[in-house]
C-alpha cells in the first residue's frame, strides 16, 4: 500500500513502471531501464497486515455480497455463472468489479 505521508525521491517514478498485456491476456509489469538507485532510495510503500480481513472473506461473513456461501463456494458460483453464460447475473453481484475467467476445455 502506498505510504502516504512519505515523499517520492524522483519525479516521474510512476512512469518507470508500465504495465502491459501480452498476446495470451496475461498482465505483468514492464520496468524501465532507466530505473535508478536514487527512484528507490527511499520505501514509498508499506506493509498492512490483512490477515483479519481475509479470515472473515474466508469464513463467509463479509458482508451482504456472501449469498448464504462459503469463500470457495461463492467462487464457485461465481465460475458456473459466467460459464453457463448468466453474465448479467453475474455482473449484478459483483457490481463495478471486472472478473476475466478463461474456461478451457
């Protein structure tokens, strides 16, 4: 998670990252190489413990999003759905966020 209250040692470090998408839809990060010591001289991230967070997703009291299901079992609702084509359905649950499956046979 970005510190906030830490500043940038460089201008334009955001640009030295670019993420791109490869032929198959994976998603990866380019870095550039002009990275220098001096971009990362200085942490601008920190560690935020998320342990509590994800006990509760896991355990299926996250929230009125749960349908009734268990962590895995919502994930596999959720695969069925779009597989058999319920998109709408689908997308509805999960509201403004994108899920990508690729189905192979």
């Amino acid at each position: 998670m970005a510190d906030t209250s830490s500043l940038c040692p460089t201008d334009g470090l955001n640009q030295k990252f670019v993420l791109v998408t490869d032929e198959r839809g994976r998603k990866s990060v380019r870095v550039s190489d002009t990275l220098t010591e001096e971009d990362l001289s200085s942490p601008i991230l920190i560690k935020v413990n998320v342990d509590d967070m994800c006990t509760i997703i896991y355990e299926g009291s996250d929230g009125e999003q749960d349908l009734g299901l268990s962590f895995a079992e919502r994930v596999n609702y959720f695969f069925r759905t779009l597989c058999l084509g319920y998109q709408d359905t689908l997308t509805h649950i999960i509201g403004v966020c994108h899920l990508r499956i690729h189905y192979h046979q």
